[in-house]
C-alpha cells in the first residue's frame, strides 16, 4: 500500500516536471495585416516542430489574434500576464507591438518581436527585443538607394499618418534622403483609404522623380493603380517590408510590375554569412514538409528566429522565470540563428548583423500569369557594419 | 422622398442663396488667385472636379439607401455599410469565380431569382401577379443556366449582384428588424450596429481575408487623358461611367417612387405609418421594399467602388468608412430627403477631392471633412441642406 502511494507520488511529481512551458503568441492573424502575422506563426510552429522541448519539459504556444489592431494587442498582452507566460513572441507590426511592450515591460513579461522595426518598440525597457534591423536603418538605405542608384533627386513619399512603421520609417527616409542633398514632400493618408485622388494631386505640383511607400498592402494595392493613372507613369516607386505581403501584387496587379522593397533577406541573400544562409537553407526545407501549405519568406525566418533566440535563453538560464531568462538574453551572444548570428549583449534590443534584401515584383501583364518576387542580385545591406 | 403634404404659406429665405453664392464666389477666387501664381494649370483643377464628381457620385448612391430606410422607419440602418460591403464582394465572385458547379448555380440563382421577383413586383404591385411569377421561374433557369455555363461580364455580375443583395437587405429587417417593431428606437439602434458587426465578421468567414483583386474584363476602367488649356487632364473612364449609372438609378429611383402605387404607399408611411397601415396599406411590405431599393443601389455603388479603386480591402473594413461618410452625407443633405443625400453626397466628394487641391497641406484631414461638415450642419441646420423641419414630426 505505502509503496502504491509511493509510487503515485512519484508519478505525479514526474507529470508535474513534465508541466509544459507556456510561450504566448501575439500576432496578426486576422485583419489588415494577416498576411504578415501568417507566415511568422508559421515560422514558430516549424521552428518548435524542430526543437520543441526545453530542460525536459515540451513547449506550448498560446496563441493570441491581435486582429491587427493596437488594442488587440494590448488585449492579448494582459491575457498573457494571467496565463503567466515565460516569454510573449510577437507582434507583426509596430503599431501593435510599442503598446503591448508597455504591457509587458511593466509586468516584467519578457517579449520577442520578429518583425517589428520602428527604434521605439525596443527603447520601452529592458524585457523587449526583437530579431529585426530597424527603420533607422532600413530608411537610410532605401535613402541611399533611391539617390546614388536609381539617381531619384525629388522623392513624394506616401506616409500612413496612424502607423507608427509607416510614421517613423518615413521620417528616417526623409532625414536621410535630405541629408544626401535630395528634397522630399511627404503626403499623408489614413488606414483603410482606398481614394488617393487628392494625396496624388498634392504631389502633381512637386514633380517627382520617384516615390517612397513605407506602408502597408491594403493602402497600397488602392494607391499605385492611382499613381500611374494620375500620369506618373514611369517613376520608380519603391517601398519598405511592409510591401512583402502577396495583397500588394494580388491586389493591385499589373502596375506593381517594377516595384521595388526592402525586406527581411531570404536564404539565398545571407550569402554575406555562409553558416547562416546553410542553417536557412535547411530550415527551409524542413519548413516546406512542415508547413507544406505555409508561406515562407523573409518573415518566416523572423518568426523562428523569435521562438529560437527564446529558447535557447531558457536553456542558459537553466530556469523559466522571466528575470533570469531576461537576464540570458541580455547576455546572448553570436546565437546561430537562421536571420544571421544574433548577439543582444551591448543593444538596446536590435541584434547587429541584421541583413536586408532587395526586391522587385515582377507581374505579367497577361491576369492570368501569376506573379514573381524577385531577388535583386547583389543588393544586400547588412544591420549594424 | 418624405415631402409633407401640408402646404405651408411659402416664405422666400434668401440667406442660403447668400451663402451659398459667397461659397462659389470664394472658390473661384482661390481658383483664379491659384492659377496666377502659375505652379497650378486649370487641367489640375479640372481633374480634381472629376475625382470629386466620380467620389461623390458614389457615396451619394450608398447614402440614398440611409435615406431611404430612416424616411420611412426612422431608422439609421448601420449595417448599410456592410450591404455596401456585400454587393461588391457578390459581384467580385459572380464575375472572377463562374461557370459555377450545378449546386452552387442553383442556390445564387435562388436568391437572385428571389431578387428578381420582388424587382418585378415593384413594377405589378403584388407577388402573386403572373407577370411576376413567370419572370421568377424564368428567371431562374435562365440565370442557373448562364451562371453553369459561361463566365459573367462585370455588367451582368453587378445586376445580379444587385438583386442577390436586394433579398439579403430584405433579409436583413425581416430578421433583425421586424421582430423589433414597436420596440424602442434605441433597440433598433442598438440591433443595427450588432447586424453591423455580424455582417463584418460574416465576410470574413464567407469570402475572404485579403485584399481582393477588382479587376473584370472591360475598357471602363482604362486611363484617359484629354488635353485641357495647355495641360493635360488625368482621369479614367470611370469618370463617365458613374455619374452615368448613378443618374440613371435615381432617376428610375425617383419614378418609382412618385408614379407606383407601392411608391405611394412608400410616400403614406413615411408620412405616417398607422394611419397608412389603416388605409389599408402592408406596412411590413413597404418597408421591406425600401431595404430591398437601399441595398440595390448600395450593391450597384459597391460594384463601381471596386471598379473604380481596382481592388477591395477586406470586408471587415470595406463598409465601414464608406457607410460612415455617406451616412454623413445623408445627414448633411437632410435626412429622409432623396435630393438631400444626392446632394450631400456630392457635397462630400468635393470637400475631399477638390477642396485640398485649393489649399495645400490639408490632404492628412480630409477624411475628417465629412464629420466636420456633420457637426457644423447639426448645429446650424439640424435638418439637414434641405431637409424636411423635424419639428412637425414630434
């Protein structure tokens, strides 16, 4: 009898070893920006079918729609609080992310966005990191791009005023591109306008030689139709890695022919890192037998490389509790991820070695063709040099 | 469309005629001053007055369906935005997604045919007519047939659609708002908005997520450009095309509803809805005709709006904006008014796409035009442009 009672309690102290580790999930999984969130979830789920167990105990997500709104994500973060996760991965965009960070630094909740760039998500506090270069950067080099490459002189650029990666990103282009000796007019639009008529017409007037669109599918799927139609029908127009969203040229068809983005670098442009392009590489592959339905781009790579970088913390920090995992953080140093080597010692969040593609559109004009995403050869910036 | 019949000693008021003329004339001034400081050409000025025209054209259709509903129930149908929302997603399908399997012929044949009987019985007066009841069979076969076998031009693909969301506009009040007659109108109210959401989040589930190509095959949508004093005017066909439809549809509009006999009754509930109902008037049925008439033309608005912008955004936000301005518009117009929301709707698409090409820097506000125009019309002109006085209702 003893040894019964024995023998249960020891099996219900190797079930509660057993307890899973609860990792929250907040991402855009319905709503405008559900083509970003996707393939980052899809990103975690195959990285956690890899590796999918830390100090003994499995690993769940907890997943969370923050239908793409600031206050969804508020919403999923305090969820997260109650749950008492070790560690939330996410959001998608900044708009999302800087409020549910204030969350989340307050509660001491550790977070890890992917995709988030705008400087501001990180500077909340010390719990918040994220796998991403930022817009400081990425707004410099489309800067840099438009005037010594593509020898823009004059740049309209399309801001989305009520998001805080479209607000920001346009500001650092703008420092950036008048720092080079180019001029700038900057024209605002709201979410969710689908008629640019009188923002075109605000540019008529300016004459650019190109356009900056450092916003989101569903405003510009609307917006580039109206440009070439408006006149501007030869001007590069060049956007940040919001357009790396198949709604854009889906949504907006033929005139996305030639537009060109910055984005998160796919396997093959991690060249810059051999070790790193190969453990892509092969994450790739594991990711199309994982997720054969999946989509897999420069935001899947993001979306595991969040999970990953989390786990390995909890792994040096031998514990779950947030200040000692925010601690292993803190002190990670040339993780081997599959973005690149990711070392937060010394940042304010934003790993270095960060790499950002070049891409182009390419869409047919017959609608029955389907679209490409090309790589531009040999353009590829690294975060951080 | 609720005119009083009581005639009242007519009393000339110049004042909105002053105003008005010193609105013109200050417009023009900036035009003149505008053009002679030589960074704007009158091409520039002439192609925001066609943007404003094709904008305004649209929401002056999704407005009358507003105005139409609160004439007659005194009723601010909030879902209206997402009937909006639905004819353009129904016409989307019929155009991109036909020849349709047999099962899926039959069932969008049903709802159309339904559509298509109660279009008849606008005309007949009642649905037992025989007229009416040979157009609905044939209707049916003819439209299962061609929507099995061929795939749809965009024109027939906004007629149907056009009828499909006709009976889900009937459906709609004979669900959620019938049931509530007589109940408070903040009930309804209330009720409105929740139909509002559902019909969102309905979209979401039934037709997509993503932002939704809008593109059929037809030389509407291509870019014209015509010369104008030495410049050029950018637009697209599209420019012609709205008004065009948008005239014809009040016009048939206005017909209905001042030479029919379920016009007349339309014009007897408005007025008054017991009194009507003991002449001998189906109430039920009237304002059934009126949420099927607001969600025909919100359909027919819903197929030139993705015509026009090439591309819908998802339907959980597709209604929303549109439906809140062109509510604006109707209240800014005068609201139970057909004229008032045709006007207002024009009004608003000028103050968004003309006015900021007067003055520069004012483009990041002009979605808020609408509401600030809403908020100076209630406070001076409650009524609306050319609304009727309120007070006589109460």
């Amino acid at each position: 009898m003893k040894r019964t009672v024995g023998l249960a309690l020891f099996a219900l102290g190797a079930a509660f070893a057993q307890e899973p580790v609860v990792v929250g999930v907040n991402l855009e999984l319905s709503g405008r920006l559900v083509s970003l969130g996707t393939p980052e979830l899809e990103g975690m789920e195959a990285a956690r079918a890899q590796l999918g167990e830390v100090l003994g105990r499995p690993i769940e997500f907890s997943v969370c729609d923050n239908a793409s709104t600031p206050e969804g994500s508020v919403a999923c973060a305090n969820r997260f609080i109650d749950e008492g996760v070790v560690g939330v991965l996410g959001t998608g965009g900044s708009t999302q992310a800087i409020p549910a960070a204030e969350v989340l630094q307050e509660a001491g909740v550790i977070m890890i966005t992917p995709s988030s760039t705008n400087p501001a998500t990180t500077q909340v506090g010390d719990y918040i990191f994220r796998v991403a270069y930022n817009d400081e950067f990425q707004g410099e080099i489309a800067a840099d791009y438009l005037y010594n490459d593509a020898e823009a002189r004059r740049v309209a650029v399309f801001r989305q005023q009520d998001d805080d990666y479209s607000f920001g990103l346009a500001g650092f282009f703008e420092e950036a591109f008048v720092a080079l000796g180019g001029e700038v007019v900057v024209v605002d639009y709201t979410g969710g306008t689908v008629d640019f008529a009188a923002q075109v017409n605000d540019v008529r007037a300016f004459n650019p030689d190109a356009f900056y669109t450092p916003g989101f599918c569903p405003e510009l799927a609307a917006l580039l139709p109206q440009l070439r139609q408006q006149g501007f029908a030869d001007q590069l127009i060049m956007g940040g890695d919001g357009s790396d969203d198949a709604q854009c040229p889906d949504g907006g068809g033929e005139v996305f022919n030639g537009y060109r983005f910055t984005a998160f670098a796919e396997p093959e442009q991690l060249a810059a890192d051999p070790e790193a392009a190969e453990r892509a590489e092969a994450f790739r592959t594991f990711f199309e037998e994982n997720q054969p339905d999946g989509t897999f781009n420069g935001f899947t790579l993001s979306g595991a490389d969040a999970y990953n970088v989390l786990v390995a913390a909890i792994e040096a920090a031998g514990s779950v509790e947030p200040a000692e995992v925010q601690a292993a953080l803190a002190e990670l140093t040339d993780y081997p991820g599959v973005t690149g080597a990711i070392t937060f010692a010394g940042t304010d969040g934003t790993p270095a070695n960060r790499i950002m593609g070049f891409f182009e559109y390419q869409v047919p004009a017959e609608t029955e063709a389907g679209w490409a995403k090309a790589q531009l050869e040999g353009l590829t910036r690294t975060f951080g040099e | 469309m609720v005119r009083s019949q009581v005639v009242k000693p007519r009393r000339v008021n110049v004042t909105p005629w002053v105003i008005l003329f010193g609105v013109v004339a200050l417009i023009a001034a900036r035009v003149v001053y505008l053009l002679s400081t030589g960074t704007y050409e009158l091409a520039f000025f002439a192609g925001a007055l066609l943007s404003a025209l094709q904008l305004g054209s649209l929401y002056a259709l999704i407005a009358l369906g507003y105005t139409l509903v609160y004439g007659i129930i005194r009723l601010i149908n909030f879902a209206h935005g997402e009937v909006f929302m639905v004819g353009a997603f129904a016409s989307y399908f019929l155009f991109a997604n036909t020849p349709y399997a047999l099962p899926w012929a039959v069932f969008t044949a049903g709802i159309a045919s339904a559509g298509l009987m109660y279009a008849l019985n606008l005309w007949r007066g009642k649905l037992s007519d025989p007229v009416v009841l040979v157009g609905g069979v044939v209707g049916f076969a003819g439209i299962t047939y061609a929507l099995s076998v061929a795939s749809l031009g965009w024109i027939w693909a906004m007629v149907l659609s056009m009828l499909v969301t006709g009976v889900v506009g009937i459906l709609l009040d004979r669900i959620a708002y019938r049931p509530l007659r007589g109940a408070p109108r903040i009930s309804l109210l209330i009720t409105a908005i929740a139909m509002s959401f559902f019909m969102q989040n309905a979209g979401l589930l039934l037709f997509t997520r993503n932002q939704t190509p809008f593109r059929p095959e037809t030389s509407w949508t291509q870019f014209l450009q015509f010369p104008l004093a030495g410049s050029t005017v950018y637009t697209s066909r599209m420019v012609v095309l709205i008004p065009l439809v948008t005239l014809l549809l009040v016009t048939i509009l206005t017909l209905f509803v001042s030479r029919t006999r379920l016009g007349k009754a339309m014009r007897a509930t408005a007025q008054d809805p017991e009194v009507a109902q003991m002449m001998g008037v189906n109430v039920d049925r009237v304002i059934a005709t009126t949420f099927f008439l607001g969600s025909v033309l919100a359909a027919a608005a819903g197929v030139l709006w993705g015509l026009n912008f090439g591309s819908l955004t998802q339907p959980a936000v597709f209604g929303l904006l549109p439906g809140l301005k062109a509510f604006a518009a109707a209240v800014i117009g005068g609201i139970g008014s057909l004229p008032g929301a045709v006007i207002g709707g024009l009004l608003l698409g000028f103050l968004e796409n003309f006015v900021p090409a007067l003055f520069s820097g004012v483009t990041e506000y002009k979605d808020t035009f609408a509401f600030f125009l809403l908020i100076i019309i209630l406070l001076i002109r409650p009524s609306g442009i050319i609304g009727e006085d309120l007070s006589e209702k109460v």
